[in-house]
C-alpha cells in the first residue's frame, strides 16, 4: 500500500469527485465550481457546491442556510480554503475558525478549488446575495497567480490563466483540416503540442502575479467598504516555503508525489525562500497602500510547527492537525 493510501485515505474522495480527473462543472462566468449536493463522510456540499462547515454538530454553508442569526465572517481562496486534505468538513480552515474563535460567529467556506484571484472575486459577486451582513472577510490565497504566471501570454490574457484553461482554448481553436485531425496521433491523443514561448524570468512572473492579485484585491477592498467588513489578505504558505525538511510523513508524501506528477518540475523553483520573500514584498506593499491588512503566515506557521508536526498532505494542502494550526494563527492576526 502507497503511503499516501496509508497515511491520508481521504485522499481518495478528492480525486474521485475534486480534481480534475473527477467531476468538473462548467459553469459560466466562473469557468467551473464543484458538484452540488455532493454526500460521502469526507466532503459535502450543499446546492450550490459550496463546502459545509460543522462545529458543534452544527452544519452551515454559504447556500443552505444553517447560519446564526446575525452577522457571519467569510473565509475566500482556492483548494486550500475547499478544505482538500481535511479528514471531514469539521476539519476545513473555515470549521476550524468557527471552533477556536471566542466571538461566536460562523465562518463560512468560499474556497473554490484551483480557482484563481480572478475567480475567487467572481464567486464572491455571484453569491453576495446569499449572505447575511458579513463583519469580516480573510482571503487566503496567492499561490494559484504566482503559479499560473508563467503560462503564455495567449492564455493569461488580461484576466489571468486558469487551471485547464488549454482545454477551453482548444475548444475554440478553429477545426483542424481532415487530414490532420484523423491522424493516428490525434486518434490516440499523442499529438504533439505546439511550442510555447519560454516562460517569462521568475522576477516577470512575481510582478505579473502581484499586479494582478494587488488589482483584484482592490475590487475586494470596495466591496467589503461596502458591506461594512473588514479584509485582510493572507498569503498562503507552500511546505518548501515553511521548511527545508518536513516531518517524517510529508518526507514519504512528497517523494510519492515527485515520482508520480511532476509538481516540482513545475514550480520547484517557486518553492524557493527568496520568491516568497519578494513576492510578499510585492503583496504588503500593495495591499498597505490601498489600507488592506496583509500577513505573510508563512515565518508565523514555521515558527509554531515543530519539527515533527505533520502539516501538510501535499506541497499546498493541510492536515487536520495543520487546519487547526493555521486557523489559530489567522484568529491570532486578525483580531
């Protein structure tokens, strides 16, 4: 048995439904958002595809009700805000914060999985009238940007590119000639992908990434002006970001998953400490300037993790233990 079978069964009910190998529904606007109305004893959604939250045996989400009376905090980002990696949806970020915060209110998950900032706001304007009156807003994200930087430019476009987003250009592409697109290549799906240009110097993606995160982000001030919130943007950890060598269990994990994906091919070179630090250099002073709160977790989560603290399933994603972990140190810095 893998030690990712034996160390985070769970596992197994994301990918069956939350990745992109499960069931992705395209929606329009949002590109795509999770299955609604989803049950198993891991993850439920309720008829939006929003995640549920449950503390005290009480379940609450964004779409069906199960709030409080009064006025609700709103916990917004990508997977690792959806809570992939929690045992349970007692075990989200969003649960976790409900739990160990002393004021009482429900905070509600609206994470939507690989979804960039892009994608993020638009959640948020589609579902705002959903909500009661919301005091708070954390947005707790970053990587997806930075990550997605270095697709092409054709890809990024104005807005940013989004995971799979080379399946929803291919689908616009106009049609092949006959004669290619019945080649035995194509028929087997091995065709050969056109050449992309070189991405761009990690510098160029931390700049593109920062501008376009800083530009949402002030739409999110607005917002939360409005509503009478207060926001704060959090800048998500990655494990290489919080320590060289991680714990026993993440050491089998992340050796596990090098040899059967290519993560570290891909972004090994955002894992770096000097990426992080000049990107949340970036992200303060922007965020400063337009009087939105910023904390970069990252130095405050390796300072608290010992070094056999098990926190994280994968490279992005959190343990239970780390769920709770990370949820006391946003209560810590937002109060």
């Amino acid at each position: 048995m893998t030690a990712r079978m034996t160390l985070t069964p769970q596992m197994a009910e994301y990918e069956q439904k939350f990745t992109d190998g499960g069931e992705v529904r395209w929606l329009p606007y949002l590109m795509y958002f999770h299955p609604t109305d989803y049950r198993s004893f891991v993850v439920n959604t309720d008829s939006a595809g929003f995640r549920y939250s449950e503390s005290l045996t009480t379940r609450y989400s964004v779409a069906d009700g199960g709030q409080s009376s009064g006025p609700v905090r709103l916990l917004a980002g990508s997977s690792t805000v959806f809570g992939i990696g929690a045992s349970a949806d007692s075990q989200t970020l969003a649960s976790r914060l409900t739990q160990n915060d002393p004021r009482g209110q429900h905070w509600l998950n609206f994470g939507g999985r690989s979804f960039n900032s892009t994608q993020e706001l638009t959640l948020f304007t589609l579902n705002k009238h959903r909500l009661p009156k919301v005091d708070e807003i954390v947005l707790f994200s970053g990587f997806n940007n930075l990550g997605l930087a270095r697709q092409p430019e054709n890809y990024r476009g104005e807005y940013g590119a989004f995971f799979n987003c080379h399946q929803f250009f291919d689908a616009l592409a106009p049609a092949e000639p006959a004669s290619t697109s019945w080649s035995l290549s194509n028929l087997f799906g091995k065709a050969q992908e056109p050449e992309r240009p070189a991405p761009q110097s990690m510098q160029e993606q931390i700049d593109y990434a920062a501008n376009l995160t800083l530009q949402h982000l002030d739409i999110w001030r607005a917002l939360a002006a409005d509503m009478g919130a207060k926001l704060t943007f959090i800048l998500q950890p990655l494990a290489g970001w919080v320590r060289e060598t991680g714990s026993p269990e993440e050491q089998q994990l992340f050796a596990e998953l090098d040899q059967a994906g290519n993560f570290t091919d891909v972004y090994g070179d955002i894992l770096q400490t000097s990426v992080r630090e000049a990107y949340a250099h970036r992200l303060r002073a922007g965020a400063q300037g337009m009087g939105v709160g910023f904390v970069d977790i990252t130095p405050l989560l390796a300072e608290a993790l010992g070094p056999d603290d098990w926190q994280f399933v994968d490279r992005i994603h959190f343990t239970d233990f780390g769920n709770d972990l990370v949820s006391k140190l946003i209560l810590d810095v937002t109060r």
